[in-house]
C-alpha cells in the first residue's frame, strides 16, 4: 500500500489557497497556502511548496515548508527538505541534508506531558 494515493495531487503547475481537509492521502508537488491542512497521511514532493499548519497521521517532507507539522504517527525529512517551523511527533526521522528551523517535540503517543514524565522519572530511585 502506497503511502499516498495518486488520485489526491496538487499537481507541479498548481496552486491551491484556504482551507483543506482530506479523508485518506495527499501528494503536493505544486503550491499550498493556508491557514490549516488536515491530511491522513501527506507528501510534500521535491517541488512542493507549502506554507500551512498541518495535523496528519503521517508526513514526509521533500520540498518547502514554513509552518507547522503535528502529526500523530511520524514526520521523515528527505535530504531535499527545507522547513522552517515546529514539529510535534511521536517518531521523527531526520535524513542528512535538512535544512530545519524550529522547534521539536518528540513524545509518546497518550503521554501525558513530556516535562512530567521525565521530572517523574528523575524523581525515581533507578
């Protein structure tokens, strides 16, 4: 099963603004803008140019981000990433060549808060 579906494409010559909700997988391989963009599972393409604040399942970065993934499976950066924002993930994969500014939050899903668990952990007699 591919991790995204063909059918669900901005295309290299395309632009789309405002908001966008899909059921199931996208690839962008041309331009997003927007204030949100709630995907399953999202393919920023090498030429794809996105400036939003995502909430996915998963997400794989090739291309151009300003803004903000929360995702609640993982993120992978390819070595043509460019990002400048946050990330929130459970799993983060960072491959070499990234470019990335901002902040990262890597956390166990139903984790409670990641500052209490390792206060509590470090309160703990090993």
């Amino acid at each position: 099963m591919a991790l995204y579906d063909e059918k669900n494409l901005i295309g290299p010559k395309s632009f789309f603004q405002g908001r966008l909700h899909v059921n199931g997988s996208l690839r962008i391989e041309g331009r997003f803008e927007g204030p949100d963009l709630e995907v399953e599972n999202l393919v920023i393409g090498r030429h794809g140019r996105v400036k939003t604040k995502i909430r996915a399942g998963s997400c794989i970065v090739e291309g151009v981000l300003i803004g903000s993934i929360d995702a609640t499976v993982r993120v992978i950066l390819t070595p043509t990433a460019r990002i400048l924002g946050d990330i929130s993930t459970p799993e983060l994969i960072i491959q070499n060549g990234v470019v990335f500014e901002g902040g990262c939050s890597i956390k166990a899903i139903g984790e409670k808060s990641t500052r209490q668990t390792l206060e509590q952990l470090y309160a703990t007699d090993g």
